[in-house]
C-alpha cells in the first residue's frame, strides 16, 4: 500500500506518493515528538510576533492559542494520534491544529519554515535538559560532599599505579570527584549560552520576506539573542555537539568512580558496601551480591562517547544550509540526555547508600609501607638530601617486607642501621594519623583540611 500524495502538505509538486518503507525511513514522528511541548511553545511566540507586526489578524492569534490549547491537552492525556503520514512532530501539530482551528492554522507557518522550527525546538529542549541536568549534579555533588563529611577523617590508601601510595582519608577522595563534577556543570553552564540563540527567523536558509521581529520572539522564549546568519542558524548542530561532548566528559567521569566502587566492593577488597537497592544476586551463584549500577555506568559510557561520535560524523561536510542528515541528531541527542539524567539521579541517590568499611582501609594502610614517603620527609628534615632520604627509606622497606612488617614495626635501632639521623620521634611520623595530619595545606589530605574543603564546597552547591 501506498500513500496519497495528497496527504502531505508539500504533495503539490508531486505526481507519484513515497512507499510506506520510505515513509518510515525518512519519518521522525516516533522520536521528535518529545519535543511536542517546545515545538508548541514555539509556534506560539511565533505566533504571537507575526499578530503583532500585522501579519496574523487578531483573531487568527486567538484562534491559534485557543487550538494549541487543545493540542497540548490531547498530547499530555494521550488522546493525540501522531500519524507517520505527518513525517514529525511540526507537521503533526500544525495538522492538528488546523483541524481544529481551520484557517489560522494554516496561516501559522508564515515567514518560518520547518528548518528554523526544528532548530528552535532542539535548543528549547537541550535548554530544558540542561536546566535539569544542572539541578540533579548538584543533588550528586551535596551527595558527595555528605559522604565526605562523615568520612573526612577516614584514613584508606591513596594509590598510584594501583599501588599502595600514600595515606589519604576517604572524605579526600570524594572531594575529588567533587571537583571533577563541578567542572562538568562549568561546562554544562558554558555551552548553554551558545545553546541559548534563537534560529526562528531563518526560515529554510536566507531569512523571509515578512516584516518579522526576532528579538522580540527571542525575549517571548527566553533566548539570549538571535542566531545572527541564517544559514547558520538552520544548517549547524555544533551546540548538539558541545552538549554531548560534555555528556561524555560527565559520564568519563561517572565511569572512574564506577570503576573505584566496583573494585572496592570487590570482597578482595572490602572497601566499601553498597547499599543492596543498587546491587543484584546472581540466579547460579547464591553467595553474590553484584554492583550493577556502577558496572552499567561503566558500560553505558562507552554508550555516550558514541553519540557523541554519531553526532561529530553526522555534520562532518555538510555543505550549507539545511540538509536531512540533521534529522539524524535526535536519537544520539535524546540518548545522551536520557543516559546522563538517570545516572546523575541514580548515582545522587546511591551515594548516600555507600557505607565504609574504615578496619579493611586501615589493614590495607599497613601492608603497602604507605607512610614511607613521610619518613624520607623526617629524614630531609633532619639534614639529609632528599635523594639520600629516598635511597635510605628504600633500604628499611625492603628490611620491613623481610620481616614481614610495616615500617613503625621496625625498632629505632634497625631504622638507625639505615640512617643514624633517625631518633625517637620517628613514631610519630611513621603513622597513618600522623602522615595525614602533616599534610596541612589547601588541597591537602589533612583531616582538618578536608574539613575546611568541604565547608567551601557547601558554599559553592
Ligand atoms: N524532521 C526534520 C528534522 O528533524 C524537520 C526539518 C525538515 N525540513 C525539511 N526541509 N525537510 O530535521
């Protein structure tokens, strides 16, 4: 079966209808129409502009707002029947609206085209999703920051290379995904400005006859300013681009505290419980308790990065202006969006069900020679050049690892075997609390630091 050219509002030039599989194939109804609610706030400013610069009478206006109201109220209670024969969501309303209003829906396509239309409610819509997306980071990072502050005085290894470091207390730890996140909403924020221009005036790609006034359909959406050239405003999804690069940044991010919260769950590990509503068992394997969520955060990172791919092959060579291709933007787009909210939300939420296991961090402290570093520290305060500190330290490691202890096991006598400068005060050096507290600086890992970090980042939320 074939459809009736008729049925489409371009039909007039054509003499034969597209094929049911190329009406599906070149169809976006069944996904552009989650932009229903901004394609209507839209066409209402629109609207409203052309009525006031005498191009719509009075009364068309009125009879526009009176059937979108209706429109609006069809879609939300589920009432509306989207037809693939109507292409997308534009199309679709516009129908509808003119079924219902007669004359003045046809008239509401004045001085636009579906090309600045479409333009205009991709930004409408990531400016939503930006706005939420910014509201749920920051419940994630009050979140964190909760954790850190139970936690601000917790000592856990710090690693590099997956080895035992340094001492760092868990409270650190978190803070620093604070930062990595509040980095993420800096760039949200940034590319919301450019996300923020209005394109509506373009029309398909050389702007329109009619006397329109952009600023003013500018102000009636919110947008910051105009698209200032036409063929810009309608052909480039670069702010699409922008917005899923700092989807996939946000959720690179995401993936590295997915990774430290599975191994620290690992039982090898012990680190941290995760509170079982974010857990499954295994249906083989009765003794399992699996930290889904993060694992699929992992996953579904890799998820992002390729709408993010999709989206940068997508508009690589396009010649100006307009081309179908862009059709190709939403699903990625909507994807990311989809992907990001419900981590945010999700995370935000499992945060506070993150229950430290403080005795499995303090053994680990105590087998990887953490406070080695702090004692090469002494040995440099003590007269020693760091260089001859490092080489002395080494040797009494590797005296401890015969013996099968931690350094502060060691007696004053063998560490003096290594470096005569060394007197009792060692001690107090050599322990965790101590290597912790000595670390008193902005950015530190000091308990009364991290204390001080976590009073700034409340300001900051
Ligand atoms: N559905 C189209 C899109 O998503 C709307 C614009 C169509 N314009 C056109 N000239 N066919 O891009």
């Amino acid at each position: 079966m074939t459809s009736s050219p008729a049925q489409y509002t371009w039909a007039g030039r054509f003499s034969e209808p597209v094929s049911d599989l190329v009406k599906r194939y070149t169809a976006s109804v069944d996904f552009d129409r989650r932009m229903w609610q901004q394609d209507i706030r839209g066409s209402l400013a629109h609207a409203r502009m052309l009525a006031r610069q005498g191009i719509l009478s009075a009364g068309d206006l009125i009879d526009i707002e009176r059937g979108m109201e209706t429109v609006a109220r069809e879609i939300e209670t589920g009432q509306f029947e989207w037809s693939l024969d109507l292409e997308d969501v534009h199309l679709n309303i516009e129908k509808r609206l003119t079924a219902l209003v007669g004359d003045a829906g046809k008239r509401l396509h004045t001085g636009r085209s579906r090309n600045d239309q479409v333009a205009t409610d991709i930004r409408l819509y990531l400016r939503d999703a930006i706005d939420d997306i910014q509201v749920l980071l920051k419940q994630f990072r009050s979140a964190l920051v909760d954790l850190a502050e139970k936690e601000a005085a917790t000592p856990m290894p710090g690693f590099t290379h997956l080895q035992v470091a340094q001492p760092v207390t868990f409270g650190h730890h978190m803070l620093a995904y604070f930062e990595m996140f509040g980095r993420d909403g800096e760039r949200f924020a940034d590319c919301r400005k450019r996300v923020n221009r209005l394109p509506l005036g373009a029309a398909a790609l050389a702007g329109t006859t009619y006397p329109i006034d952009r600023e003013f359909v500018a102000a009636e959406l919110g947008f910051e300013g105009v698209c200032e050239n036409s063929l810009d405003a309608v052909s480039d999804r670069d702010f699409a681009i922008e917005f899923t690069s700092a989807c996939a940044l946000l959720m690179m991010h995401i993936s590295r505290l997915s990774e430290e919260l599975v191994m620290w769950m690992s039982p090898r590990v012990g680190f941290i419980q995760i509170a079982d509503r974010f857990c499954t068992g295994s249906s083989i394997m009765p003794q399992k308790k699996n930290p889904d969520v993060p694992e699929l955060a992992r996953g579904k990172t890799g998820r992002v990065y390729g709408q993010l791919m999709s989206l940068l092959t997508l508009m690589k060579s396009q010649p100006l202006a307009y081309n179908k291709d862009n059709q190709e933007d939403k699903e990625p787009l909507f994807d990311a969006v989809n992907t990001i909210t419900d981590t945010l939300r999700i995370f935000a939420d499992m945060a506070g069900g993150i229950t430290v296991r403080a005795e499995n961090m303090q053994a680990a402290l105590t087998q990887g020679f953490a406070t080695a570093t702090d004692l090469a520290d002494y040995l440099v305060k003590k007269g020693l050049p760091f260089r001859d500190a490092h080489e002395a330290v080494g040797h009494a490691v590797k005296a401890a690892e015969a013996r099968g202890v931690d350094l502060p096991q060691l007696t004053l006598d063998e560490l003096r075997a290594f470096c005569p400068q060394v007197e009792n005060d060692v001690f107090a050096v050599l322990t965790v609390a101590g290597s912790l507290a000595s670390r008193n600086h902005i950015g530190g890992t000091a308990p009364d630091q991290v204390r001080a970090a976590i009073a700034r980042a409340r300001g900051r939320l």
